[in-house]
C-alpha cells in the first residue's frame, strides 16, 4: 500500500511539485484578489452602509450610475487620464534618445531624468500644488514675468484635472526614459550600420530601424502607463482633494469617497463603481495577455 | 506613563470623591480608543486615563490614541471587531449610523437616575428617539474672529446687523483688503457660513428643517438665503482662490492682515497666537442679526460613547461619570487643556477672552437653538454633496439654480 502511494506520488511530481509550490501563491491571490472581486460584483446588487443589514436592490446601484453626474465627470477624466497619460511614451523616448550619448558626466544627466521616478508620488503633488498656487507659485511667477494673466489651475473646474495629469507624467516620462535607455542598449549596431548604407536617417531611421527593435520596451512602457494612469489615486487626493466641486475625481477616487471616506459608507454603491472600474482594466489586461501569449507562439514558431 | 501623572492624580482623585456616587471597587481592564490625536488634547486624554487608573486600584486603563482624521473611518472596524469600552464620537446625527446598527450602549438610565448631574443643558445633542448614548466632554463656539487692530484702524465697531456688517465690508475693502479669509478645499469651511447665512436668515428651526430633509433646497427660503449671501460674494468679501486652500492655509490672510476677519470656530485661536497675534490684536463678535429671528449658533460638540460590545460596561460608566463631572470638567477644557467650553454646569469658565465671550454668546444669546454644524447635523451623504454646492456657489455664484436642482434631487434620494 504505502509503495504503491510512494509510487504515485514518484510517478507524478513532475506535475506535484510545481502545483506544491504555487499553492501559497494561489491561495493568498485567491483569498486577496479572486474572491474579492467576486464578492464586490455581490456587494454592488445591494445597499448597506457597511454596518447593518444589507438589502437587495438589484441593478438600482447602476441605475443611478447611468444618472450620477459626477460619475459621467469621474469616467471622462478616466478617459482622459488613459489618453494624456500616454504622452509619457514618446516624452520618454525623446529622452532616451537625447540621452543615448557618451559624453562626460552622462551618468549623472541620466539620473537626475530619472530622479522624479525615485520620490514618492505624494511629493510629487505637494510640489506640483506648490508650483501651482495661485498667488505665491512658480508657474505664475513665471507668467507675470512674461506679462501673462496669472491662473489658479488647480482651482479652475477647467483646468485642475490637466495640472494634475501634468503633474503625474513628470514621473511617468521618467519612467518610460529609463525602460526605453535598457533599450537602446540592445539595439544592434549591425541592423543600423545597415540602415545607413541603404540611405536612412533620421526620423525614417528611427520609425524603420530603431523603432521596431524597441518593441519589447515599448510595450512594457504602454502598460506601465496605462496602469500607472488607472492608479492616479494619491495625486488626486493630495494636490485636490476630488475638487473644485468634484472635478477632478476619478473613478478609484470616487468610490473611495462613496464607499470609504468620511461622508461615504454606501458600500453597493462604491462596489457597483468598482465593478465598472474592474472592466475597463480587465479590457486592457485582456489586451496585454493576447499580445504577449501571441508574441510568444511568434517567438516559439 | 502613568506614573508620571500620579501625583496629580491623587489631588484629584480627592477632590472628584465628593461628586462621584459610591460604587463598588471596579476591577479588570478598561480599554479607551480616543480621537485625541493632537498634541494638546493627547496630553489630557492620557492625564485623564492616568487619573482614572490611579483612582482604581483594582482598574487597568488602556488607552489607544488614533489619529482623529483616520478615526472617522476606523471607528466602524473598531466598533465591530474586539470592540474597545470607551469610544470617541461626535454628537447629534453624526451618532446615527452607530445607533442605528446597535453599536452604541444606550445610556439614558444614567441621566434618567441622576448618576450624571450638570449635563441636563447638553442632553438634546445626545438624544435620538428619546434616549441618550453618550456623554459630551467639550464644546466650542462659532463665530467671527476678527482683527481688532484692523477694525481700530478703519473706525469700525462689532456689527450687530448684516447692513452693518456690510457697511463694514464696504470700507475693509476700500482699504485694499479683503473681508472674510476662507480655504474652502476641504468644503466644510463653506457649511460654516451656509449654516450662519441659513440660521440668520430664516432661523434654527428651517435650518433644522433643511437638515431632516422636511423643506426642500429649492424652496423660496434657500434662495433667501443664497441671495444674502450672494451679496457678500458680489462684493468681493472672500479672499479669492480659496478653493485652493485649506483652512490652515487661509490663516496667513488674517494675519498678515490682508483679511480682516474668519468665520471659524474658537480653536482657531490657539493658531492665530502662534502666527504672533496678541490679543489685542484679535477679538470675537456674534454672527450678526440678519431676518428678524432668534440667533441660532453652531457649537460642535465632541463626544464619549460606550460601545455596546464592551467588556466592562461598569468600568466604562464610571469612566465617563468621571469625564463629565465638574471638576475634572473645569480642568480638561481650561487654558492648559482644551481651551474650550466646558459641558457641565458646575464647571467654571477659563479666564480667556474668547471662552469667556463664548460661553456667554451661548448661554445668553443662542435663544434659536444650538445646531452641531453643517456635516453634522445634514446626514453625511447630503453633508458632501451639500458642501461640494456650497463651495461651487462661492466661486461660481451663478450656477446656483443647477446647485440647487441638484441638491434638491439629492435630498429627494436620501431622505427616503
């Protein structure tokens, strides 16, 4: 019997000890990231205050989503969080590009570009709300010197969400700089030696040449932005708080506040927030997982 | 920690002997989880616990101190799970979601039987559906905090009436300064004036009205009272960008005199002398009269609750017999303590212009009604939606109609 047991397990521990030593893993993930995910999908059909009894609603939560102005205003700055954001991929190559040279020093320029990456987010806003305010700031400082009208951008409905996008892509860029400098460093010499004698330069060089080798790069720059602008939560909460008047949430923030804040505590509400979030990030993780299992049947082939 | 309070602490355990009823010896574990987080009011708390274990032999108090921001949304997690005896809060509505969910310990036997003498004036705000559910420790006032060097200056005097007050206005501004300071980032600043302008304008009853969800926000009184204050608005009284601010942000206004005055409640005063005003420099008026109806005033009220899932529900009581009796009273909200209003009528007053001033404004002069403030009287879901409004109309005054419809909607939703 207990050779026989033996036996089984000798004969499958090929397929055992991976699974042995993923059971950890899978279990905190399940516990932390699967079942949550399911139990706010639950949540969001009912309306409780986190304390007393649930009731059930049905779909009312998203009823009330389709008519929730500040929810139609946090959605659009989403949208425009995803687009803006990306401007830290050519940003950062530009960079990378600018500082792909050997030239005295090279190392110090490249970790000074680098530096805004190393400090944490929530410094970052403090220093940008401080380069913003309106009367003692930099930016209008520099703009009265330039006989310009002096602007309050993070208390203009208007103009808030771009100063904290702005604010947001100055660690982005960085980013993205240092992943696409990796990159430039396997760049073959042979295929741009060839490119020259066949007559390309200049951007044609970059777009057919250069470009295409960056690929890897690239793409990790394109998810890390994305994600990095579906997480703005910290920027928002310390440069403005959600305001002026709650323009510049964005859908974390905004169930954050209906679900977790100081006046919140509608928990069906917040989850049915969530779950509209949860889609629009599986969209892109959908998006990222086909192109890389593709890239790595390619590579396979 | 505790040691170092218990020289003290024997004085008072003497003197608090008198007005204590004897009880029996309380033994075990006393656990506190308070708000206090700032310096000043930390110091007291864990003097308080100091004090309390002292007198119990037999009693161990704990004390945890959370920091008051994070507590608004841990309280729920520390209701729940391993509930502490003794909790911090804040009176009026803003217990309703506790009461509601049975997490709070009704009390209403202890005022009921008299173990509580002194706390008849402050029983209102500790009632729901006729029963109490905890004991007030400390209040403050709201009102004007003006500069009175500025004031001199100019010939003006404390305004009693809103012609005088914009009056005042008038000639504040032609001296190159601005009326009011405000930093309205955080809204709640902006619910301050809401309530004063609603209060003054159609009294305490409407505003408590407004508050319950019985009159509507898009009413003929409301726009009353968007329309007075819009006055203010037109004329430029408010600093300008202080939706950019934070209250503290808009305290250098005022002292670097380019605002004259803040709507504010009375621990800005402490903030104000460390920015170097003395005080002959800063002095206090009443919300002045605007319809002719009695004042209401808004003087927060900050609290001690029993949770219901406590361990030591006697050790608990004593607790906060102890808090609320007058001595110990007279002494936590005095200049070294809390610099506030005391709760019991057998306290005295510290000797400070503002409390002084305060506390007369409130016993003499609040014949309306006393409300909690905008957050927390207003349910908290109409508060910030409420507040967002408010903010929206004192930099875009002429969105008031949308506000409103929104608000209007919002209560609709809410008050169900």
């Amino acid at each position: 019997m207990s050779t026989a047991h033996q036996s089984w397990a000798k004969r499958n521990r090929m397929t055992l000890t991976p699974l042995l030593f993923l059971l950890p893993g899978i279990l905190f993930f399940a516990a932390y990231v699967i079942i949550p995910i399911f139990q706010s999908f639950n949540i969001s059909l009912y309306e409780w205050d986190g304390l007393g009894e649930a009731t059930y609603v049905g779909t009312r939560n998203y009823e009330e989503l389709l008519t929730d102005r500040n929810f139609e205003i946090s959605l659009w700055n989403n949208v425009k969080w995803l687009v803006l954001y990306l401007l830290a991929i050519p940003a950062g190559l530009f960079i990378a590009l600018f500082l792909n040279q050997t030239v005295f020093g090279i190392r110090l320029y490249k970790s000074l570009f680098f530096f805004p990456f190393v400090i944490s987010q929530v410094v970052v806003g403090l220093v940008f709300s401080w380069f913003y305010l309106p009367r003692e700031g930099l930016l209008n400082a520099v703009l009265t010197t330039l006989g310009m009208d002096t602007i309050n951008v993070l208390g203009d409905p208007t103009l808030a969400t771009y100063g904290i996008i702005a604010a947001g892509l100055w660690p982005q860029t960085a980013y993205c700089m240092i992943l696409y400098l990796t990159g430039l460093n396997a760049v073959d010499p042979e295929q741009v030696e060839a490119g020259r004698l066949d007559g390309a330069k200049g951007l044609k060089m970059l777009w057919y040449v250069i470009l295409p080798q960056l690929r890897p790069a690239t793409f990790i720059a394109f998810v890390v932005t994305i994600i990095g602008a579906l997480r703005s939560f910290d920027l928002i909460s310390i440069m403005t708080n959600g305001g002026p008047f709650g323009s510049t949430r964005v859908l974390s923030f905004y169930m954050f506040e209906k679900a977790l804040s100081e006046y919140g505590f509608r928990m069906g509400y917040g989850s049915a927030i969530a779950v509209v979030l949860f889609f629009i990030m599986l969209f892109f993780i959908a998006y990222f997982l086909w192109s890389m299992y593709r890239e790595e049947r390619q590579s396979r082939h | 920690m505790l040691k170092k309070f218990a020289s003290v602490a024997g004085a008072l355990a003497l003197s608090t002997a008198l007005v204590t009823p004897a009880m029996a010896e309380l033994s075990g574990k006393l656990r506190i989880i308070s708000d206090m987080s700032n310096p000043a009011p930390r110091a007291i708390m864990e003097g308080l616990a100091a004090d309390f274990d002292a007198m119990h032999p037999g009693l161990e108090v704990e004390v945890e101190i959370v920091d008051r921001e994070a507590w608004k949304s841990q309280i729920r997690n520390a209701l729940t799970a391993n509930s502490p005896d003794v909790i911090n809060w804040y009176a009026a509505n803003r217990m309703g979601p506790y009461v509601n969910a049975g997490l709070f310990e009704d009390i209403s036997d202890m005022y009921a039987n008299g173990d509580l003498p002194g706390l008849d004036s402050v029983k209102g705000a500790m009632t729901l559906d006729g029963k109490q559910y905890g004991v007030p420790y400390t209040y403050y006032q709201w009102g004007i905090y003006y500069r009175e060097d500025i004031f001199k200056e100019l010939g003006l005097s404390e305004p009693a009436t809103f012609d005088e007050e914009m009056a005042n206005c008038a000639k504040i501004l032609e001296s190159g300064r601005k009326c009011y300071t405000i930093g309205s980032k955080f809204l709640w600043t902006a619910g301050g004036w809401f309530d004063y302008m609603n209060m003054r304008t159609n009294g305490f009853d409407f505003h408590m009205k407004l508050a319950t969800g019985e009159a509507s926000w898009t009413s003929d009184e409301v726009r009353e009272t968007f329309a007075n204050w819009r006055k203010l608005i037109d004329m430029g009284a408010f600093i300008d960008d202080h939706q950019t601010y934070s209250w503290q942000e808009a305290l250098p206004f005022m002292v670097k005199g380019e605002a004259a005055a803040y709507l504010m409640g009375n621990f800005v005063v402490p903030h104000l002398r460390e920015g170097g005003m003395t005080d002959d420099q800063i002095d206090f008026y009443q919300f002045p009269k605007i319809a002719d109806v009695p004042m209401g005033e808004d003087a927060p009220t900050d609290t001690f609750h029993i949770a219901s899932g406590a361990q030591n529900k006697e050790a608990a009581r004593a607790f906060l017999q102890y808090v609320t009796s007058p001595d110990v009273q007279t002494k936590i909200n005095g200049p070294e303590g809390l610099g506030q209003l005391p709760v019991n009528a057998g306290s005295s007053v510290a000797d400070d212009e503002f409390i002084t001033q305060g506390f007369d404004m409130l016993s003499n002069n609040a014949t309306g009604g006393i409300a909690q403030f905008f957050d927390r009287d207003f349910p908290a879901e109409m508060a910030s939606i409420g507040m967002e409004g408010l903010q929206e109309f004192m930099v875009f005054p002429d969105n008031l109609d949308d506000i409103l419809n929104r608000l209007e909607s919002a209560r609709e939703r809410i008050y169900k």
